[in-house]
C-alpha cells in the first residue's frame, strides 16, 4: 500500500475527524471512501449524457426521488 502525506487546513481536518468519529472509522478509511464517491462522481462525468453524482431519498413504496446534484467534483 502507498503512503501519502497531504496538508489539511485546520477546517478539513476538524471535518475529518469528525465524519472518522461518528463513523466509527480511521481517518484514512474516511479518506479512502471520500475518494471512491469522487472517482465515481468523475466516472460518471465522463461518460456524458447529463450523468452526475446525486442525492435521492427513500421514499419507500415510491422508490428513490432526487433531490440534490452534487456539483464541482
């Protein structure tokens, strides 16, 4: 496995620690999902057709609603 060593703001890695905490999971774990959404967010923008990350909503019986497009990544 690589070892990587990044500079975090104090903000990002408040954030971090947080999302770690309440997660039950090591900062780099937290760090390794973070960018498996955003290789998948870029994936998809590649591929065209309008495609991008979304946030959708359970709405049971209905099936999944959008409510939200993740932009920037």
């Amino acid at each position: 496995m690589t070892r990587l060593t990044l500079d975090l703001s104090n903000e990002i890695d408040e954030k971090l620690t947080e999302i770690a905490r309440e997660g039950g999971i090591t900062k780099a774990e937290a760090m390794r999902r973070a960018f498996a959404l955003l290789a998948v967010a870029v994936e998809e923008k590649q591929k065209g057709m309008g495609r991008s990350l979304g946030i959708v909503q359970d709405n049971g019986k209905d099936g999944l609603v959008a409510i939200g497009r993740v932009v920037g990544v």
